[in-house]
C-alpha cells in the first residue's frame, strides 16, 4: 500500500478507474431520471425497485458511495502534490496556451460538482435513509415522482442544479477523455473514442438540465 500511495502513475490509474466507474453510474442515473418525463408511474417503480432491492441497497450503493469518496480525495491528493511541484516558476510557461481551461480548473469544477453531491444527498438520499429506516411511515411505492417533483419547485434550487450540471460538463469533458489515456488506451481508436467522451461530456449534463427546467416548469 506504501508503495501504491507513493506512486503518482498508480495514482492517476486509480483515479481514472473511479472515475470511469462513477461516468458509468451518471449515465445509468440519467436514464432512470429521464422516465420522469414520460411517466410518473414507471418512475415510481423503477425508484422503488431501487430503494428496496437487497443488492442494489446493500451492495451497490456502498461500493458506489466508496467510489465517489475515493474519486475526490485522490483528486484533492494530485492537486496537492503537483501544486507542491510547481514551485519553481518557468517564464516561458504559459498556461493559458499549453492547457485548457478544463484541465487548469479540474479542482474547481470538482469541487462545485461536490457541492452538488452534497445538495443531492440532502434533497433526496438523507430523506430516503430517514423515512425507510427512522421514520413510522408505511411502505408508498408511488410517494417518488412526487418527490422529484417537489424540488424543483423553487428557482433558486432549479438554477442551483442547472450551474452544477454545467460543471459536471465541463468537468466531464477533460476528465473522462484523460481517464482513458490515464488506464493506457492508445489505438486507432483513440481519436473515436475521443468523440465519444466529449459527446457524453455534452449530452448528459444536457439531459439532467432539461429534466430540472421540464419539471420546473410544469410546476409553475
């Protein structure tokens, strides 16, 4: 383990493997969250089968939870150790013509996206956790869409969602890319593969903005 967390290439591969895992769990989140656009019902059972399913509870969620931790503290962790080797300062480098914004600002936009994880939990986990396992309340399969619903009633808390999805964006679109050449990937598939993670960098936040404002807006 020592030498693990010594290594700054093990590093950068571990890294990029949670953050791999975690991109698979956005898209899967997305797709679920997207049938509250068409069905109130379907939602509420593919939500229950979620909030009740043994492997999905008790499996799942804590391998994912774990992901999420591991992500960001190995992220702040990198941060600090190539602020630490950036001390001396060369005249000829210029940031802002050798790298991208994205990459210069990983550490803000993955702290604006952890914000956002913090809200989430607060908005639906915390109350899940509470009314399953806290609460004297009886089992309602039909309870979730409504709760979805219920936040996007404010503004403030839709726009809130809307400036966090468009820093995952952001985030996505050097980090998912970097997390491939991180594990190795270098083929004739590079320059495909390189398409494909900034169209889902693009299109999923994009999805999870129309959901707030479709459901906002049917509230109004």
């Amino acid at each position: 383990m020592g030498g693990f967390l010594n290594s700054t290439i093990a590093r950068k591969f571990a890294m990029a493997l949670s953050g791999l895992f975690l991109v698979f769990f956005l898209a899967q989140h997305l797709v679920i969250n997207s049938i509250s656009v068409f069905s109130a019902e379907a939602f509420n059972e593919f939500s229950h089968f979620m909030g009740t399913n043994f492997y999905v509870q008790f499996l799942l969620q804590p391998v994912l939870i774990a992901g999420v931790l591991f992500h960001f503290i190995m992220g702040f962790v990198l941060e600090y150790n190539n602020r630490k080797a950036r001390n001396i300062k060369y005249v000829s480098f210029k940031p802002s013509t050798n790298t991208s914004w994205m990459s210069r600002n990983m550490l803000l936009s993955g702290l604006v996206v952890l914000a956002f994880l913090g809200l989430h939990l607060y908005d639906f986990w915390f109350p899940e956790i509470a009314h399953k396992y806290f609460e004297n309340h009886p089992e309602d399969p039909g309870r979730y869409y409504l709760e979805l619903v219920a936040k996007f009633h404010s503004p403030i808390r839709t726009l809130l969602y809307v400036i966090s999805f468009i820093f995952l964006a952001l985030h996505l679109l050097h980090g998912f890319s970097s997390s491939f050449q991180s594990v190795g990937w270098h083929n004739k598939y590079s320059k495909g593969l390189r398409g494909f993670t900034v169209a889902f960098s693009i299109i999923v936040p994009l999805g999870f903005i129309f959901i707030a404002l479709f459901h906002y807006f049917n509230n109004v």
